[in-house]
C-alpha cells in the first residue's frame, strides 16, 4: 500500500504534462492511457496522428526528467472506428514505432476496434467454464456437495467474473450477450441437476438468479447512482447530447434509457465527505493513572481495580461516553486480535 501510494504521489504531475484540450489521459496505477478523438476521414487522419505523436513526445520528455524510462514494448496504439477499413498511424515514442492493436486489455477489460465488446465476451466466457469445472466436480447424482452450496460457488466465484465490466458492457447488442446467457444457463443445469428440456426460467427461479444481461443492467445503474453521489467525479455531469456515437448508444445514454424504462429516477443526494475530529477539535490524552505503579510488578486485579478508578474519577459515565479497545498478539501463533465495546 505504501509503495503504491508513493508511486502515484510521484507521477501525480504527469496528467498535467500530457493533457490539452485535444488529448485527454486516464491512470490507473502505472497504467496510464492517453486518446483523442477527431472526425474519421482522410484529412483528418494526420492531424490525429501529429497530436498523438506531440503527446507521445512530451510523455518521454517527463519520463526522463523524472529518471523513469517507458517501455516502448508494453506499448501499442489502437484505432476506434466503426468503419470496415480501419486506418494505421506512424506513432513513435523513443524512436521505436509502436505497435497495432486491434483488440487491447485495460483494467480486465477487452476492448475492440468497433466496441462491440465481443472479445470481452469471449474471454469472459472462457475464464468462466475454466471456473465452472469446480462445479462439475462438486456436482454427482449421489456425492457431492449441496445445491446451495454450487449456487453460492457459483454466484461469488463465477458470476462476478461474468459480469466485471458491466458498465460498458450495457452497450454490446443482446445477440453479443446472449453467449453469456448460455452459458449462465450451463451452470444452472449443473447445479439443480436440470436436463436441456428444463425451462430456463424456472432454473432461474429456482436458484435465485436472474438473467445475467439484467444485472449487468442492474450493476451498471448501481454504478452510475454510486457515481452521481460522489462529488468527486466529472464525467457523469455531461450532457446526453455531449455523446456522439452514430451506430450504438453511449453508455450513460444506455443506462438512463433502462432507468427510464424502469421509472426509476437517478436524482440522488451527493455523498458529503465525513470531516475526521481531528480537524475541527483538538483531543486530549492521559496515559497516566491515578497512582504511579509498576505494571510488573502489580498483581493483575488491583491493575484493573486502578484502571477502573482513574476512568470512574477522570471519565464520569454521565458526562462521557465510554468506548473500550484492546488488542493482543497470541504467542501461540503470532497472531494479533482486536476488540471493541462500548
């Protein structure tokens, strides 16, 4: 945590080195990912290109004042459009040409060129029934573990996988997610013993669990409220109008259109962040007792007798409110506990 910490405070003035108003850059970590974005046409194309390669320069330049060096070959360019015909560029960093992606791996997720989210989908379900080979074993007509049990395995190691990325997810066409419907319903047959015959909805009733292209619909409205509610953020004040996508629905328009259809409203009250005390009060401490002791040598109840004292005298209960902890290491196992009462 603390080596994470430090790295972000190092390169916390990179954003400010990169970002204009033409290029805008995301970091996650030491991943960091610049774009742009300009009208797709040939005239275009190299304007796009100049602007990249202007931000690829300074990039360098503030790695090598900060005596930090980019490695050329982690890095690849990847081109958005939803045209057949998708164009190549001559971006360089540190002379070396950088490589094409048509399909690139961000924070777990897959994206291709047209975001159609079928490679995503793919992975997902490949990673998924590796996953679901735990269920196999734990299923048998006469062994084998409970039907509660498989459905809990499958709901907290399997569904999340299926369902990371939901936010974007929201807008791949129901023929794209309909491959993790099937294979959603696989894991169902496994756990209730079903036979291909058995409707689906009522493997879904049974187990609990509803089609999975409704909770990515569901995680990604969770999602957005929990981001509206933070003050912190940006991107969820835009306007819908702001969104310029000529073959599928952004997003955010994606999200409040299955609001809408739901009647729910996304009004929510901001989250206003709690002050600690510290900064508007100033706290006091005693560690002494009313008597001066050595703990030693002192028989463990008059230390306690003593303890309660100095709290009863110093700390009346009707004026204060009295909260207890303590913690311990076990030498048994070198183990630490804590408690808290009140």
């Amino acid at each position: 945590m603390t080596s994470t910490t430090l790295f972000n405070a190092y390169i916390n003035d990179l954003p400010n080195t990169v970002t204009n108003n033409k290029i805008n850059i995301g970091m996650y970590t030491d991943e960091v990912v610049t774009w742009t974005s300009t009208k797709n046409n040939a005239k275009q194309h190299k304007t796009l290109e100049q602007t990249i390669n202007n931000a690829l320069t300074s990039l360098s330049k503030w790695a090598t004042e900060n005596n930090m060096e980019i490695n050329a070959a982690k890095t690849v360019y990847q081109f958005f459009s939803t045209r057949h015909k998708n164009t190549n560029f001559d971006l360089k960093i540190n002379s070396q040409k950088l490589p094409k992606s048509e399909s690139t791996k961000y924070l777990g997720v897959h994206m291709d060129n047209k975001l159609s989210w079928r490679n995503h989908i793919e992975h997902t379900i490949n990673k998924a029934n590796q996953r679901l080979r735990l269920i196999k074993r734990l299923a048998g007509a006469t062994w084998g573990s409970t039907q509660e049990t498989m459905n809990t395995t499958y709901k907290t190691y399997i569904k999340p996988v299926m369902k990371y990325g939901s936010e974007v997810l929201i807008t791949a066409s129901s023929s794209t997610l309909k491959a993790l419907e099937t294979t959603q319903n696989n894991a169902l047959r496994l756990i209730t013993g079903g036979v291909k015959t058995t409707p689906i909805l009522a493997l879904q009733l049974y187990t609990g669990n509803l089609p999975i292209t409704w909770e990515i619909k569901q995680q990604a409205a969770v999602s957005l409220t929990k981001m509206k509610a933070l003050t912190q953020t940006t991107w969820t004040t835009k306007t819908l109008d702001q969104q310029h996508l000529k073959t599928q629905l952004p997003p955010l328009n994606t999200i409040y259109n299955h609001l809408e259809q739901l009647q729910i409203t996304t009004n929510v009250e901001p989250i206003c962040p709690t002050t600690p005390p510290t900064e508007y009060q100033s706290l006091h401490t005693n560690l002494s007792l009313l008597s001066e002791i050595k703990k030693h040598d002192t028989p463990t109840a008059v230390l306690q007798q003593l303890a309660l004292a100095t709290i009863n005298e110093r700390y009346p209960a009707e004026k204060y409110l009295r909260i207890y902890t303590d913690g311990s290491l076990s030498k048994m196992d070198g183990k630490a506990g804590a408690g808290i009462y009140s």
